[in-house]
C-alpha cells in the first residue's frame, strides 16, 4: 500500500519537510520513495504541493498521513473533516480518600485504641524472649555486680 507522508529534511534547528510518496513498509529516511509531490516549511508555513499528482496516486490508491490529509484539507485538495492528530487526553488517576470521619469524635483518640493491641502483642513477643535468654547470663550478670569496681582514689 501506498502512503503520501512527510520526510523530513533539511539541518538541525532548520526542519523542512518533502511530501512524498512511498510504501508503507519502507522508512521516510531509506530515499527509496516513489514520487515527491510538494514541500512544506513549517517555519514559513510555505507550502508547495502539486494538486495533480496528488489527485493521480490518491485514485491509484496512495493513503495519505493524519497530517498529510489534514494540510490537502486545508489546501481545499480534499474534502472532509480534518483528523485529530494529537494524543488522546487521559486524565490524571484520582487518589483515594479516606472515608470522611464524624465530627463528634477526634481520629486522635481512634488511632492510640487501634494500635494498642498490635503493641501489647510486641512487648509479651519480647518478654518472653527475654525470659529464655534470661536463665543462662543471670549468673554471669550476678559476679559482674557483686564484684567491686576498683577505686583510683
């Protein structure tokens, strides 16, 4: 299938662009294009384009590009509507809210009511830890206290 697309050319910062036609399959930039049929320079917004070869490669089936067709468009080559060319607008995710709290009660008194059994459970989690370590170092912990510290007095 044919395609009727831009090819850009020209230096960096300085674009201008050929309208040719090509397969579809190939890359604007490999030149292996079928037929230049007009230029376009976006900086001047001059363009060139000639109307009959345009007309030949759209009845011998050439589909022109979203923007291709919207420049014929604006030239009055083709009739139509002008397609969309832009992304489609997605709007930003909304983040969930927390359920709205009754005014009668303070979230600072839910909050210390809901973590207090997670605490509890912590501390008997380490006491009883602490108590099975506890039986092997009692009489080491014991000499060191009962030792007396040496004075430099």
């Amino acid at each position: 299938m044919l395609k009727i697309r831009m090819q850009r050319i020209g230096r960096i910062n300085m674009p201008s662009y050929r309208i040719i036609v090509v397969e579809h399959t190939e890359s604007t930039k490999t030149g292996n294009f079928t037929d230049i049929v007009g230029t376009y320079n976006p900086r001047s917004k001059e363009r060139k384009l000639d109307e009959a070869k345009i007309q030949h490669w759209i009845s011998v089936g050439a589909q022109p590009s979203a923007t291709v067709h919207n420049m014929l468009i604006s030239a009055g080559i083709l009739k139509g509507k002008k397609i969309n060319v832009l992304p489609a607008f997605k709007a930003p995710e909304v983040v969930a809210e927390a359920a709205p709290v009754d005014s009668t009660s303070s979230p600072q008194a839910e909050a210390p009511v809901a973590e207090a059994p997670v605490i509890e459970e912590v501390k008997e989690e380490v006491k009883t830890e602490e108590n099975a370590e506890t039986p092997a170092e009692t009489p080491a912990s014991e000499a060191k206290e009962e030792t007396p510290a040496p004075s430099s007095a």
